[in-house]
C-alpha cells in the first residue's frame, strides 16, 4: 500500500509541476500591457530562479518516491549513468556543433520515457537539460523552460503505444516519427517564454488585445522566419538516430528494466 501511494505522489506531483510549467509560458500572455524589448534573453530573469528551485525540489521528491515504488540502488546508479551520458553528449554537442539544431541528447529521453514511462521520463528530459547547463555554463532565464520543454518529451514517450513491441520494424518507426515531431515541437514552444516580448515587426510581434486566429499567425510568422530551419535539422537527427540507434539501445534498456527495476504488485 505505501508503495502505491508513494507511486500516486509521484504522479500527482509530475502533473503539478506541468501544469505549472504551462502556467509559466502562458502567462505574459494574459497580461494587459507587455513591454517590448531587443533584449530578450532577461526578460523573465526574476521568475526563472523560483521556476527551476520548484522543478528540482518535485524532482528530487519524485525521485524519493520511485526509489520506494519501483527504484532500487541499482536503477538509480543507471539512471545516474544514463544522465551523465546525456549529459556529456550536449557537451560534445557543443565543443563540436551540429547542422542547425541538432542535438543527440533526445534520443535518450524519448528511450527512457518510452521504455521506462512517463515519469521516468519526464525526470531524464528536466535534469539533462540542468545537468548539461551546469557543465556547458548554459545556465540562464531559459533553463526553467528548456526543463519543461525537454521534460514534456520524456513524458509524451511514455504514453506511446507499447503493444507495437511485438512489431520491432513498426516500433522504429514510430519512435522516429515521434522524434522527428518533437525536434520541431521543442523549439516551437520553447521561443514561447520570449516571444511576447519580442520587438519585431508588427506582423510577426505579439500584443494585448490581439484573438487566438491572430496571434497564432503572427507567431507562425516568427517561427517560421527565426526557427524553423534550425528545427528541422533537429527533427531529422531525431528521426535518423532512433532509426539507426532505437532497436538496440531499446532492447538493452529492456533488460536493464528487467534485471535492475522492481515490479511491486499490490493485492
């Protein structure tokens, strides 16, 4: 019985950090007047610290609550490794850029999110992008987002289908479709923590007062003008790695569920 609960808690708190990572995009967009600025990298400064202690502090929590639900010593230092592997792999990243946005570090947590579920997930999206700003100096405003962002993923995978697991060939595919889809999604909704303050011209720039239909197509306008190539790029690495990479590494973390992952089944 602790253990459900323990595996309730985890869940619950997963949904409310979402919930208020959604909070945190939308909100500029509800405010009556929105001053415009050049520099958009600080505009949300005085938010972006609360956001990430809240992010960590439901982490760690979720953590604890798996290690009693389904977590052992042993999955716990795999998860470490897995993460520092992420990790390392932005670094690379980096110290050896890609074309456009690419960037290999999806490719783990849209496995984990898928082989070990939601959760799981959610926490391997978050803490690569925290771990990886640690090492690489990229630590800013838009960390807190990049977090959810990257998080969401994770959890999107988990609640994939997995009765394809019968049908390998048609498994990869999925998968890399759904990374191909999340390279674009990461960086459309990513530029949301900004754009409101963005000062553009007035057919790609939000303001008050504008309808859904309207500032949509002013945001299609931006993205398609600021990101959309470099996105592509990513949406591409995606869809190759998990087309070249996916079967195997998914059927070693399999094994690793299997050996490492405790199945708590209460009556």
């Amino acid at each position: 019985m602790a253990t459900t609960t323990q595996r309730h808690t985890g869940l619950f708190l997963i949904i409310v950090v979402n919930l208020i990572g959604v909070v945190a995009f939308a909100a500029p967009f509800f405010s009556q007047a929105q001053a415009q600025t050049s520099d958009v990298t600080n505009v949300r400064s005085g938010e972006s610290l609360l956001l990430m202690l809240v992010l960590m502090a439901v982490c760690l929590v979720v953590l604890l609550a798996q290690l009693g639900a389904s977590l052992n010593t042993k999955s716990i230092a795999l998860m470490g490794v897995l993460l520092a592997v992420n990790s390392v792999l932005r670094l690379l990243d980096l110290l050896v850029p890609m074309p456009g946005g690419f960037s290999p570090i999806f490719l783990l947590i849209i496995l984990i999110g898928y082989a070990y579920g939601a959760q799981l997930g959610f926490l391997m999206g978050s803490l690569t992008l925290f771990a990886s700003a640690l090492f690489t100096g990229g630590v800013g405003p838009w960390l807190p987002f990049q977090m959810f962002t990257a998080g969401w993923i994770g959890v999107l995978a988990g609640l994939l289908p997995h009765r394809l697991q019968r049908y390998p060939h048609v498994e990869v595919w999925l998968l890399a479709a759904f990374g191909a889809v999340m390279g674009m999604a990461y960086g459309f909704i990513i530029n949301l923590y900004f754009w409101p303050f963005f000062a553009g011209t007035a057919e790609q720039s939000w303001q008050t007062g504008l309808s859904l239909g309207d500032s949509l197509s002013r945001y299609l306008v931006f993205y398609g003008i600021t990101s959309a190539v470099w996105d592509i790029f990513r949406a591409i690495g995606n869809f190759v790695l998990l087309m070249a990479l996916g079967p195997a590494l998914l059927r070693a973390l399999r094994r690793f569920h299997a050996r490492f992952f405790t199945e708590i089944v209460t009556v």
